[in-house]
C-alpha cells in the first residue's frame, strides 16, 4: 500500500522499516498492521505517524515473539538478514539500508539514559537494558 498510494514512496517505505527496526529493538512486539495506516494529506497519502510504541516485551509474559508482523516469514529468531531481505525485497537502496542500520546501532548511549531518566522501577530499568542489548546484538 505505500509503494502504491503514498505521495513519497521511498521515504515512507524508509520510515517503516526504520520503525519496525525500532519496535524490534525496543521490545514492542505487539506491533501489528493496524498500528500502521496511511493518512490523507490533501489529494495523496504519507505514513502515518507511530502510535503504541509500548515496551510490551517487558510487561507481557509467555508471548516469544520478537514482532507482530512476519519479517521475512518469521516472527521470531530475526536476524539481521531477515531485515535486510525484506527491506530488499520492498525495493530500498543497500546504501539505504546500511544507514538505516547505522543509526541505531549508535543509539544505545541515548537510549541507556533515557531509561536511566525514566521512572520505571530499577529492576524494570536493568531488564529492559539488557532487552535493548541483547537485540542490538541479534542485528550485527
């Protein structure tokens, strides 16, 4: 639908992955299509902008995927490669993709003191660390 209907194809396709990256780092595995929708903008349509980013790996127990959606065909043990694959396969750029990487691969350090900033309960504030961690790890 977004290389179909939206005014910016490529930046909207951009904007997706990066947030499925972002809900995969995060723990937000409840992150479905309906949390994704296509707004009007005069006569063409962009991304909408996120909506319930929640850390839901966190708080929800006995669920052991890693995304609502299917990336690659998997829901969970994502790889890097399965990134990659799928944003291949939805037509963004290597050098697109590399960035994409890139960048949140240097976010941790911001991330750690927004977690440490927060007020979520220090037990609470180490597991999701550790969470962030261990998937930035995963997409190596």
């Amino acid at each position: 639908a977004i290389k179909k209907y939206t005014a910016n194809p490529g930046l909207d396709l951009t904007d997706y992955y990066e947030l499925v990256l972002f809900c995969f780092l995060t723990g937000n595995n409840d992150m479905h299509l309906k949390n994704f929708s296509l707004l009007k903008n005069n006569l063409s349509y962009d991304l909408c902008p996120a909506y319930d980013l929640v850390a839901s790996e966190l708080v929800v127990e006995g669920d052991d995927e890693e995304l609502a959606l299917n990336l690659n065909g998997k829901k969970k043990k994502i790889k890097r490669k399965d990134f990659e694959i799928a944003m291949t396969s939805a037509g963004l750029d290597q050098k697109v993709i590399e960035n994409i990487f890139r960048k949140y691969g240097k976010l941790l350090p911001k991330w750690i003191k927004f977690i440490d900033d927060s007020f979520l309960p220090e037990a609470m504030k180490e597991e999701y660390k550790e969470l962030i961690q261990r998937k930035l790890i995963q997409i190596q």
